[in-house]
C-alpha cells in the first residue's frame, strides 16, 4: 500500500524574488542613448553636411588630373603638398565647425525643453537621478560629439582618396605621387588629439554654462547665456580699454588653445609639421581653471533640475 508523502509543495509565498542586478553604468548608458533617440539632429546634421561636401569633391575630381599636372610644373613642393591636402583639411574644418555649433545648440536647449515640454515630470518619476540625467547630457558634447567628429571625418578621408585615385587612375595618371601627399597614420592621429583637447577639453566652461543656464532660464536661454558675458566685457572695455574676457570665451568656444596643445601655432591642426604635446596641455594652468569651472557649472546644472519643475 502507497503511502502518502509528507513532502508538501513549496509555497509560492516562500518564494524569495531576488532584484535584478543593474549596473551602475546602465542608467547612464541608456539616458545617452535616449538623448540621440530624442535629437536625431545631432548625428544626421553632420551626416547630411558630410554628403553636401563629398557631393562638391566629386564634382572637383573630374579636373582634378588636369589641376595636379598643372600644379606640378608650376609651384614648389610645399605649395603642391598644401594643394593636395586642402580638400582633406577643409572636410575637418567642416567637422569641428560643426561639432561646436551642434554642441552649442544642444547645450543651451538640453535641459530647458524637457522642462517646456513638461517631459521633466515623467523623466523623475523614473528611478534616475537628476546627475545622471544631467551627466547624459553633458555626454553628448563631451563623447558623442567629438567621436561622431572623428568617425565621419575618417570615412570622409577614405571615399575622397579613393574618388581622387579613381580619377587618376582614369587619366592615366601614376597614383602613387598622390598617395605620397598624405600620411594615412599621423592625419587621423593628429585630428584626434585635436578633437580631444581643442573641442572637448578647452571648451569645456562654455558648455557646462550653456547646460546651467537651459536650467534655468525659463526663455530665451541664448539671450540669458551671453548677457552676463556680454556685460562683462562690456564693462572691461569701458574700464580698462581691454577685451581679454570676451577673446579669452570666444578663444574656449573656437578651440583656440595657441600653443598648449600642437607645437607649431597659426597652422591646421592634421599639418604633419605639428607635434603634439600632452604632457604642456595637461600641465597648462587654463586646462584644469577650466575644467574646475565646468565642474561648478555641471553640478549647479544638477541642483537647478533637483528643485526645478516644468514651466
């Protein structure tokens, strides 16, 4: 005869759930990824930029043969070299030039739309502090933009070398004089460090002013960011009939880092005459002045969005 077993089931009461493990890192990593999900423009700008300029290249290498036959026979080596490189550095210029204006306009705009939109309120209802929200932010500008920058450069460089080469090659042109003009390792080393230190870095007060004052100001933020630099130069001029502070927020905003970061000055920063030098960056005074000033902003940014509700 069976017997019945004492073994009762589990209960599901007993049953313990045990928390999913979230890293400390994904709230960051998907607050990033949920800022380019809400400004597309931030990536598809310089997208859009990078096939207007390879659009005007193509054009010019249909007399590219002919100008380079030209300018072999007709100016020195230096000017030939500068001739070849200049498409290349003007697609860089292109890229930074962008990188500042797409970094400017999102910074001013990046905290005070969610609060015009009244988006704020469901963004805090979600367990996310208000410094990793404001820290996801200041990573666009800091990392997305810069390494965007450099990606788009860099494919930017290949499609041209191989749209040059084609047109070369079809004119029965030797290519290998072409090649010669351009370093494949030192330009896209040389345009990385400047991406780093010249528009990530040194601009870094700028941005983190920008982010404090979208914050804040309930409109107008561009108006609110430049006013009190605007009056501050102001008075200096009247003052002292000088004009360091407006040239020294204008010299963060464009990169303009003189001597502190390439060794050779007035000159493009992927030229392979420059030089970096890292250790007189990190050594210069106005690197860490900065960097101490953008952190003061950053976590002003951060208290602004604890205590500040939609508008």
């Amino acid at each position: 005869m069976n017997t019945q077993s004492n073994t009762m089931p589990e209960s599901f009461d007993s049953r313990v759930d045990v928390p999913p493990v979230i890293s400390s890192t994904q709230p960051l990593y998907w607050s990033v990824r949920r800022e380019l999900w809400e400004n597309r423009w931030i990536y598809l700008v310089p997208l859009w930029l990078a096939a207007v300029f390879l659009f005007g290249f193509l054009i010019s290498t249909f007399r590219l043969a002919s100008r380079l036959q030209f300018a072999a026979s007709a100016i020195t080596s230096a000017q030939y070299h500068e001739s070849i490189v200049a498409p290349y550095d003007g697609a860089a210029g292109l890229m930074m030039a962008a990188m500042i204006l797409i970094s400017v306009f999102y910074c001013a705009d990046a905290l005070h739309s969610e609060r015009g939109d009244r988006s704020i309120l469901f963004w805090k209802s979600l367990p996310v502090s208000d410094l990793t929200t404001v820290l996801a932010k200041a990573c666009i500008p800091f990392v997305v933009l810069p390494v965007l920058a450099f990606a788009i450069t860099i494919a930017l460089y290949c499609i041209m070398l191989l749209l040059s080469s084609a047109a070369i090659l079809a004119s029965g042109l030797s290519v290998a004089a072409y090649w010669k003009q351009f370093s494949f390792f030192e330009t896209p080393m040389l345009l990385l460090y400047h991406l780093l230190t010249a528009h990530t870095l040194w601009p870094a007060p700028v941005y983190c002013w920008l982010l404090l004052v979208s914050g804040w100001a309930r409109r107008a933020t561009f108006v609110w960011a430049a006013l009190p630099i605007v009056a501050i130069a102001a008075i200096e001029k009247l003052m002292f009939h000088t004009s360091y502070f407006g040239m020294m927020v204008l010299h963060r905003l464009i990169g303009h880092v003189t001597t502190a970061a390439m060794s050779v000055p007035d000159t493009f920063p992927t030229n392979p005459m420059n030089h970096i030098t890292p250790l007189r960056f990190l050594a210069s005074p106005g690197l860490w002045i900065g960097l101490a000033v953008a952190t003061a902003f950053l976590f002003a940014a951060v208290r602004l969005r604890r205590y500040h509700g939609p508008l």
